[in-house]
C-alpha cells in the first residue's frame, strides 16, 4: 500500500512538473528570440534589399546559409539540384521536425520604405509577399530549437530547409520528387499575411503550362492570304477559354499571359507564345480544366492552319489540413501577445490603405479563434506539394495593412520596416514554441500523423513536373 501510495504521489508530482519544464523551455525560445532580433531584421532587411526572383535567389540563400552555420546547424547546398536550394540540420535521432523557408521575391513591384508608390529601382522585383520575413522567421526557431536540443532539453533532429522559386515554378515540388522531406515526422510553416491566425485552410492545386503556336509570315496587306497568323490562333485559344469559364466549378480559376505575340502590325506573325495558370480546389479539378484547355488548343491551331505545341511548366497540389497540429499552434498562439502596433505606423498602414482605395482599417494584430475549414479561396503554394507526403502545421502572421491589395507596392512597403518585422518576430515564437510541445510530447506527433493519414487520398502523389531540374524557360 505504501509503494502504491508514494508512486501515486510521484505521478500526480511528475505533471505539474512537466507542465513547469515546457513553460521553462518556451520561456527559453521567446527569450532566444529575442535576442536574434536585431539580427532577423538585418538578414530580413538584406533580403528585402536584394529582392531576387526565382532561382535567383543567390544572395538570400547565402545570407541564410551563413546564419545557419554560425550557429552550429550542418549545412547542405544545391538540395535537387536546384542551386539556391539548401538544408540546415542539427541534432540526431528521433523526431525529426522540419521547418520551411522561403526567400524569393515578386518581379516588377519595387517600393521604397514609403506608403505612397514609388518604386526603389524601376521595374526591379520587391518582396510583396513577405518571402523576406519567411524564411529569415523559420530559420530563427530552428535556431530557438537547435539551442534547446544543445542545452539537453530536447531531443531529437530540426531541419530547416531554404526553398526557392515559391512565385513562379515552385520549386518545392522537385524536392519533394527527390525525397528531401521523406525523413520528417511533422514539418512546420507559416506564410506572412494579414492575420494572425493558425493554419486551418487549404489552397488551390494548379497546373501552369504554355501554348506555342506557329504559322507562317506574309505581308499583312498586300497577301495576307498567304500568311498563317500564329497570333490568331493564340486569340482563338484565350476566346475558348474565356467562353469555358461560364461551364467550370466556381471555385476554379483561370489566368493567362501573352509572352510573344509578333513584332510589327504590318506582318502576319509566324509565332505566338502564352503561360496558362489552371486552379482548382483539388487535383481532380485542375486535371479537368487541363484536359479541356489542351482541346481548346488544338481547336485553334485547326481553325487557324498553324502548329501548336505544349510544354509542361509545373503544377502544385492542395494543402491537406492537419486540425490536430492547427490545434496546437493555436494554443501556442494564445500564449503569445496580440501585435501592438505605434501610432505613425497604423497612420503608415492607412495611408497604404487610402492610395490603394481600401477603407482605412489600419492593422490586425490581434490573433483570431481556430476557423473552421472552409472550401479554398485563396492562392496557391508548393507546400501542398509537403503537404501529401508529410504532416504540416502552418500559421500567418501580420507583416503588412489589413485587406490591402497582396503581391503588389503595398506589401513592399511593410515588409522591409516595423510592421512586418513584428510579424516575422511573431511568427518564429509560435513556431519554435509549437515544435517544442512536438519535441517533447512525442503523443502529438502521433496524433498529427493519425490526422494526416485520415485525410490523405488513397491514390499515389505524382509530382506534376518533367524529368530535370526546375527551369524558367
């Protein structure tokens, strides 16, 4: 009776202890945060400086490769042979909790640090959706996490891994083709927004893919009839499409861009190229509108008496939503204080609000309650792609003015000062503190894989990319 008793005693004593040790170690991560600071705002700065597009990212890479190593984590270059790609790793054995970082920027939308539009270097590339703060935040808790495992309080394995070209090719979809994430139990993400909220929604799939066609030239007055207008046969293919919208799913979208349509006005032009982005709420979805577009090209270059020819891009999978892990961000999140903000920046905020027509509603610092998960309405991104083969715990964080107009100057101007500094500081407490609970409570992660193996479809992830490296052209 007694051993009964005392063992008793020590069970109900070990609780509150545990209970005390996490608090400890997330007291520790806010404080290791903390003290990164000023460095996360130079290399998030430096970044928004150097505002590379995809898989030109070369200087953002190294910015964050070079954290990494000067703070002990085991670096690993040109990951799928994409040159920009990268891991950083510490720790060993089991579990292994990956984080993902993105650094790539948005072409054409240069800003300077002013909430009036005026481009820092004409027609350059600025950060507009915040992939500076991205990946600088998430290397910052790996790092929060790395000191915790050094210290003995956890164990295990952290990764971070730097990914490429999120805005056009994605290039995460080679790497997980190559099976650099096979290794993870749980992988951690975040996306800089207007919110601050836990990640309970999913995105659209896609297919991105161009259509060439080819004709023949000719003189546009005197023997047009000799000419096979490959721009005809292009305005014949996006006329098809248009009048497709009126028979897809309303949560399907279409978009275009001409990228050669002939030189001068008084030739038949023998060549004409156009990108095709297909979105949908599932694969399925997308593999439907793709089948019908590729008859529509064909229509057009039948009507016209042109060639045509296709050539995959890329294409992306929806996010599988993990409810379990958004659970426990949100707690995390609940932990932490809402983002206050000064008064010149919310007049900052509004400002960017009243030069872009938006009310002026200033910024939401606030964290919202666990949404419920509702049909996709947004974008899209190539962590769906992570998403299929690893459970995934996200969260958004506040960087720029509530419902201003995203990928554009507006963003621009928030991501390289204060507000989106706050954001990126917020975003890598609840991240590094989330992993911590994972770390030590290896029953979470058995509860998120149970939810991501629910979720998961029974057919096998393919990758919808060609054979070879990612590339632009």
């Amino acid at each position: 009776m007694k051993k009964f008793i005392f063992g008793f005693i020590a069970f109900i004593t070990l609780i509150p202890l545990q209970g005390q040790n996490k608090k400890s170690i997330k007291n520790d991560i806010q404080a290791s945060i903390e003290r990164q600071k000023e460095k996360l705002i130079d290399i998030s700065y430096a970044i928004w400086e150097a505002a590379e597009t995809s898989l030109e990212e070369f200087k953002s890479s190294k910015l964050l490769m070079d954290y990494a190593r000067e703070n002990g984590f085991e670096v690993k270059e040109n990951i799928a042979d994409i040159p920009t790609a990268f891991t950083a790793s510490y720790g060993s054995g089991k579990p292994v909790i990956g984080i993902l970082g993105e650094f790539d920027a948005n072409a054409g939308i240069s800003q300077k640090l002013k909430p009036i539009k005026e481009a820092r270097i004409a027609g350059a590339a600025g950060h507009g959706c915040g992939h500076n703060l991205y990946g600088t935040a998430s290397l910052a808790a790996a790092i929060a996490i790395k000191e915790q495992i050094e210290k003995g309080k956890l164990k295990g394995t952290v990764i971070f891994y730097g990914t490429p070209a999120e805005e056009t090719i994605f290039a995460k979809v080679w790497m997980v083709r190559e099976g650099v994430f096979d290794q993870l139990d749980v992988c951690m993400d975040w996306h800089p927004g207007d919110t601050n909220e836990s990640g309970t929604q999913s995105t659209k799939a896609l297919v991105d893919f161009r259509v060439s066609f080819n004709g023949s030239s000719s003189h546009a007055s005197s023997d047009p009839w000799n000419g096979r207008s490959a721009v005809d046969a292009m305005e014949l293919y996006t006329t098809g499409l248009n009048y497709y919208r009126e028979h897809i799913i309303p949560t399907s979208r279409i978009h275009y861009q001409f990228e050669a349509v002939g030189d001068v006005v008084n030739v038949v032009p023998d060549y004409a190229k156009i990108w095709t982005r297909l979105r949908g709420n599932s694969v399925e979805n997308v593999n439907v509108l793709y089948d019908r577009a590729l008859d529509i090209a064909k229509a057009a270059a039948l009507m016209t008496g042109t060639t045509y020819e296709t050539k995959l891009i890329s294409g992306i999978y929806e996010i599988l939503v993990n409810r379990t892990g958004a659970e426990i961000m949100q707690n995390n999140m609940e932990l932490l204080e809402d983002i206050s903000y000064t008064p010149d920046e919310i007049s900052y905020a509004n400002t960017i609000l009243s030069e872009t027509g938006k009310p002026q509603i200033g910024i939401d610092g606030e964290l919202k309650p666990l949404m419920e998960t509702l049909p996709a309405t947004g974008g899209s991104t190539d962590v769906g792609d992570v998403s299929q083969v690893v459970p995934i715990i996200r969260m958004s964080a506040t960087v720029a003015a509530k419902n201003g107009p995203w990928h554009s100057w507006a963003v621009v101007a928030c991501t390289g000062m204060s507000i989106g500094h706050k954001g990126m500081i917020y975003a890598a407490k609840a991240l590094s503190m989330t992993m911590a609970d994972l770390f030590k409570e290896p029953k979470l992660i058995e509860a998120v894989k149970e939810d991501y193996k629910k979720n998961k479809s029974p057919k096998k992830y393919v990758p919808r990319i060609d054979p070879g490296p990612p590339t632009l052209d």
